[in-house]
C-alpha cells in the first residue's frame, strides 16, 4: 500500500518537477530522514569489563602452560578426547 502511494506521488508530483527541484526534495527528505534516525535510540555500548570471568568453568583443572605446550607440540589438547577410528 505505501509503496503505491509513494509511486503515485513519484509519478504525479516529483518527476513532474524541474531536475534542480528534484534534488532539493531529495535533499530536505534525506535531512529528515537524518533527525529522524538520530532520535532512534541506540543500545548502549558494552564494556568489555563485562566479559570478565566469562566461561572460566571450562578452563578449571588445565595448566596454562601444559595447554599451550601441547598447542605447540600438536598433541591433544588438556581435556581433549582423541577422534575415535573411522
């Protein structure tokens, strides 16, 4: 429906005026459109602080060190269970 009627007033009004007249309406539409999505209130932004302590249960029981070892090395990891055979 509003797509109809933003054709129809394309059609009997805005492509009906000069090229320079145009691009004035499009002007003071997008500046509207600006006030308007500036008023759109945004969530606040997270504080990375949040995540602290995030998934720490995952990690109980692993050496750091040991984790990263086996990283290196290519082994399984602390925890981790090797593919079973196809």
């Amino acid at each position: 429906m509003a797509e109809a009627r933003a054709e129809e007033i394309y059609t009997r009004h805005v492509s009906a005026l000069p090229f320079a007249e145009q691009l004035r309406l499009l002007g003071l539409i997008a500046q509207g459109l600006a006030v308007r999505a500036a008023d759109v209130v945004e969530p606040p932004l997270r504080d990375i602080r949040e995540l602290h302590g995030l998934g720490k249960e995952i990690w109980e029981g692993i050496d750091a060190q040991e984790y990263v070892n086996a990283l290196r090395e290519g082994r399984l990891l602390p925890g981790e269970q090797p593919d079973p055979p196809p």
